[in-house]
C-alpha cells in the first residue's frame, strides 16, 4: 500500500466513525425521551392589568406548544410576590389548581374571566409602563423567562383569528 492510498483509508474511516458516532448519539437521545419530541413552548401577549392596591394582581398571557408532546404549566415565580398561584374560573368561581395543560400542537390561553396567574402580597404597586419578570414552570419543558408590560386596569387583549381574547 501507498502512502497516498493510506492517507485516503484513513481520512475514509475517520470519516465514517464520526458518522457513526454522530447517529448513535442521536438514537441515544430519541430512544432515552421517549418520543424524542421535546416540548417547544412560546409565549406572547403577556400582561398584567395595573393592581388596585398591593394586596393582588393577575397576570395573562398565551402558551403555545408548537410540538407533538402535551406539558403542563406547574408553578410560576416572580420577584414581584411570594406568593403567585396558578386559578382557573369554573361557573364564575375563581380557583387554585396545581397545574393547567399545555395541549400538543395547541395552546393554553390565560386570559380574563378564565384561567390565569395569581399574585398574592404584592411587594410593591407596578404602574402603567412597567415590566413585570415571571419565570414559568413546567412539567416537562425547562422554565420559560417572561415579561409582563402593566397596562391600564381596562385593558382587553387583542382578540385571536378564532374569536378568543388573549
């Protein structure tokens, strides 16, 4: 064998085991989480409507999941109050419940009147033009970093092309 026609089979087998090792991982990968999808969360329209007083304030937003595996939202943490909780409204009864379904090729949709986000014991009153940082938590996904714009105590989200409001 040439030295010429070494070189070759060597750059030829380096090649194919960096191939072979980039597949295997990959597999690996797919195979240890199941479906190998991954939940991908967006958020958009997050705010919150200016609090009365520092006693509480709600916060809404748009979850939505852009791949082919179901997460739950399961807490939320702000610097703005110890105490944030997670309510849906059933016959016109606000609620606290431990999490709320984020749908596979769907959305989850906090908004007023429905399911939203609580804070309890404000530390202090946001005003109109300020950002609120929450961070989300989720069953399966990693947290999701948001920042809520305080609005006016009357605003309405704009509405979505399938007549729900944000």
């Amino acid at each position: 064998m040439t030295a010429r026609t070494t070189r070759t089979l060597a750059v030829a087998l380096s090649l194919t085991a960096a191939l072979a090792i980039s597949g295997c991982s990959s597999d690996t990968k797919d195979s240890a989480s199941g479906s190998g999808d991954q939940p991908k969360l967006t958020v958009s329209g997050g705010y919150m409507p200016e609090p009365v007083n520092d006693k509480m304030a709600g916060a809404f937003m748009v979850i939505k999941n852009d791949s082919k595996t179901a997460d739950k939202l399961t807490g939320v943490t702000s610097p703005l109050s110890d105490d944030l909780q997670v309510h849906e409204t059933k016959d016109q009864k606000m609620q606290q419940v431990q999490s709320l379904d984020v749908p596979a090729k769907g959305e989850l949709q906090l908004a007023r009147g429905g399911t939203h986000v609580m804070f309890m014991g404000l530390k202090n009153t946001p005003k109109v033009g300020d950002k609120v940082t929450v961070e989300l938590r989720f069953e399966k996904s990693g947290p999701v970093k948001v920042e809520l714009d305080v609005k006016e105590r009357t605003y309405k989200a704009p509405t979505s092309t399938d007549g729900t409001s944000h």
